[in-house]
C-alpha cells in the first residue's frame, strides 16, 4: 500500500470510497440522503487541496510486480485507491474530518498507516491537539480512535438535508 498526498485527479475515487463506506456503515441514514450526501462533501470544493492547514492523503494498493519486474496479473484492482483521510490545522488545533477505508479493505491496517502519516503531517505543522468527528453512532469509528489513544472530549449534532444527528467528538493531546 502506497499513502500519499491527494491530487485533484483522485476526487472521482474519493468520492466512490466514500460512497461505498456510507452505505456499508450508515444503515442509519437513507440511501438517498447518502448519495446527496456524498455528492455534497467529497469534492474538490468542500476539500480543497490548495487551502492553507489543509492535509488530503489517500491510500492506494500497491502495484504487484513479477520477479522480472512486470506487473503481474494476480489483482487487476492494483493501485486503486482504498481509503483517504482529510484534516484541517489551524493554529495549534488540527481536525480530522474525514477518515475512510473502502469496507472491502477494513482492517487490513489501512486507517492505521492514513492515521500514522497523518500525525506526521500534522506534527510538523506544530499541532499540539487533534479533533476528530464523527457520527455518535458509528461504533467502528469509536473504536478506531480509542484504540489510537483519543478520548471522547465532546457530543455536537452535524445537520444533513435539515435533519440533525448526534456527532461525538474525540480529541488527542499531541
């Protein structure tokens, strides 16, 4: 697996992992409110790569090469992109507000390298304290973030389609 910085070229990728991870993770929500959702969020607009704080990074599957060095045939899918996460820093304060791995790809250790070169990203911007939000029912996400030493530091609400949802909200001291 290869993490990298997202280029403009990556948001139709984006969006599908995105897309996909919604509808595996949120029976909460309706289809179509996610698809609306999803088509509202993940663009380059709403991440825009260029903006001061911002960090975009996107994970893609490694290309597998023969002993020769040709690409082999064994995964037609090599160096698709699986999982991205999107974070903002501002001052001393970084917020997650994206972290998602395509649900074919869950716990294959793909959210742990994004979250890894992430903190590295954002360390180096002089962060002391990372955010992270997310639906207060999404119970996977929950786990994820404690396991990586977050405590829940906060509830909220995130409106869609004029309908409002709990969120939790989990910080990190860095």
């Amino acid at each position: 697996m290869k993490v990298r910085s997202a280029t403009s070229d990556d948001f139709e990728a984006i969006t599908a992992v995105a897309r996909d991870t919604w509808h595996d993770t949120y029976d909460e929500l309706e289809a179509d409110m996610i698809d609306r959702t999803v088509d509202n969020w993940y663009t380059d607009d709403s991440m825009p790569l260029e903006a001061p704080g911002t960090v975009v990074l996107v994970a893609e599957r490694a290309e597998r090469r023969s002993a020769d060095g040709s690409r082999t045939e064994s995964d037609e899918r090599d160096g698709d992109l699986v999982g991205f996460t999107h974070a903002v820093a501002q001052g001393e304060t970084a917020d997650i507000l994206r972290m998602y791995v395509h649900p074919d790809h869950q716990g294959e250790g793909i959210g742990s390298e994004l979250h890894e070169r992430l903190m590295s990203e954002l360390e180096s911007r002089d962060t002391d304290r990372v955010r992270s939000f997310d639906f207060a029912f999404n119970d996977t996400s929950r786990a994820f973030y404690e396991g990586l030493g977050f405590e829940q530091a906060d509830e909220g609400e995130v409106e869609i389609d004029g309908e409002f949802y709990p969120e939790a909200v989990y910080s990190l001291e860095l």
